[in-house]
C-alpha cells in the first residue's frame, strides 16, 4: 500500500505557518503593529484558532515575523564597527538603518517602541543599541561625531524616519535615504565641505480637515 504524504496534517500545518508568517509580515510592514491577530488569519485563509495554535501571542508572532529584520540590523552594526574609519562606519549604520526602517513600519515601531515587544526581540535591540553606542564611542573619539550625540539622538532620528508617509515603499526608502544625508550632516563634529543630498523625493501633505 503507498501512502499519499503530500497533504499529510504535519505538511498542512507547516504551510499553514509559512503562510501566516508570509501575510504577516505584509500586514505589520505596510500598516505598523495594529493589524489584528483576526485580521491576519482572514488574508491567511486560516481560522484564528489556526493562527493561535501556531503563534500563542501576537508577541509571539512578531518576534518570528521580526527575527529576519533584527538581524540584519545587527549584520549592519557589525559592518559599521568593522569599518576602519569610525566615523563613516557610523554614517553607513544611521544610512542603512533609516533606509530598512522606512521599508517596514511593523518593525520600525517595535523597534523604538516600549510597547510590550517579545522578550527575544527586546534583548536582540538592547544588545544591537549597545553595539552602535560603542559605534559612537569610537566616532567621537576619531573626531568625525560631535561630542554632545547620545543614544537617545538615534531613537529620535528612527522615530522621525518612521513618520515619512509616502505612496510607496520604494519612495520611502529614497526618502528616508536624503533624511539619512541631512541627519549626518548636522551631526559631524566640525563643518566640512558639504556632500550633495540624494536626489529630492515629492511627499504627499497631510490632509487637514
């Protein structure tokens, strides 16, 4: 007797959670945390109990869907400190990192959020921060970041990044990239010969009603 295990449940079941994790991290990158855990298993195809089964928790299920993302951050911070000049290893981070986050706003509010984020994720950023404070340390001390930056500055410069709104993802990350150039700028140590800016990118206004 042969056995058809193409659909097997164990088969169904890992489908079942590439799928939600697929539409998850559709849902959190183009609207931000809010997406409901209902919401999910609806573009899923799958029932909520489905979804539950798989991620217990939403924390759960952002601390898979943002495990990709963290590591590259970290991947990014690894190759700024490896940079034999400090400084522009630190400029290559705050370049890469508001470029990634403008791409992802799931990932940039969590990132920058005391919202309760997974445990697992929360440490990844402490340890990353930790590392790009050391950045730091070593650009001011080579002369190229103006001695009053502290960490704090960089959360700032994420959260603005993370208010760009544009029509698409491909816009927001040229966006984020002359944001990017205008940050560094003001925060070298001393006046230099200023670098031209990433072309200009045309925002849509806000509505005000």
């Amino acid at each position: 007797m042969t056995h058809d295990l193409s659909h097997s449940p164990r088969s169904d079941a890992r489908d079942n959670r590439k799928r939600i994790l697929a539409v998850a991290r559709t849902a959190f990158a183009e609207q931000g945390l809010d997406v409901a855990m209902r919401e999910i298993a609806r573009r899923a195809e799958v029932g909520p109990a489905t979804v539950y089964r798989h991620f217990p928790t939403k924390e759960a299920l952002l601390t898979e869907v943002f495990t990709e993302q963290m590591g590259a951050c970290a991947a990014v911070v690894k190759e700024g400190l490896a940079h034999p000049d400090p400084w522009l290893g630190f400029c290559l981070v705050i370049e890469k990192f508001c470029a990634m986050h403008a791409g992802d706003r799931g990932f940039a509010a969590a990132f920058v959020s005391t919202f309760p984020v997974p445990v697992d994720f929360a440490v990844a950023r402490d340890r990353t921060l930790g590392h790009i404070a050391e950045l730091a340390r070593r650009a001011k001390a080579a002369g190229g970041l103006r001695p009053d930056f502290v960490l704090e500055d960089l959360v700032m410069v994420l959260m603005a990044n993370g208010g760009i709104r544009t029509t698409s993802p491909t816009t927001a990350v040229a966006a984020a990239r002359r944001f990017a150039a205008l940050l560094i700028q003001g925060m070298r140590a001393e006046p230099a010969a200023v670098a031209p800016l990433p072309p200009a990118v045309r925002l849509p206004l806000p509505v005000v009603i």
